[in-house]
C-alpha cells in the first residue's frame, strides 16, 4: 500500500472541509485557524453549504498546501477547536 504523503507533491492545491454548528462565528473562526497555517488562503474562495435542516454548515477551504507537516498542524488545530465537529 503507497504512502498517503508520497502520493502529494507540495505545494499542491488541497480542499479541507469543516463541519460545525450553524452558529454566529463558525466560518470567521475556521478562516482564523486557515490563515495561521496557509496566510495566503483568500477567505472569499470559501464554500458554505448548509445541512438540509440548517443545523450545521459545512465549509470548504481550498489551500495552498506547502508541506505534509504544515497540513497536519492545520487538521490538528481545526479538530481542537471548540466549534468544529469534523474535519475532513
């Protein structure tokens, strides 16, 4: 079985969707996080899609991925913060 990390050459474009509550602050918070890892990441490239129920949002931010430790640093980050259910 390949490496997961052999299989990406950096940089490379590379989506990252979040998941959470709807709620007052998710996405201004998500772009927070993003920009500490990748501070070129342009907010307004990011896609909101509401659950059918409105209960939570997705969102996806499609970074500039420099290195695979740079990528986990993120995912680390965005899976400890409060507001986040998922990150994929």
């Amino acid at each position: 079985m390949p490496d997961e990390a052999a299989l990406l050459a950096f940089p490379c474009d590379f989506p990252i969707k979040v998941m959470g509550k709807t709620q007052t602050g998710f996405a201004q918070a998500v772009i927070e996080v993003v920009r500490r890892h990748a501070p070129d990441f342009e907010p307004a490239t990011l896609e909101m899609r509401p659950s059918r129920e409105g209960k939570y949002l997705s969102l996806t931010c499609t970074i500039r991925a420099v290195s695979r430790a740079r990528l986990d640093d993120l995912y680390r980050e965005l899976c400890d913060h409060p507001m986040v259910t998922m990150v994929l």
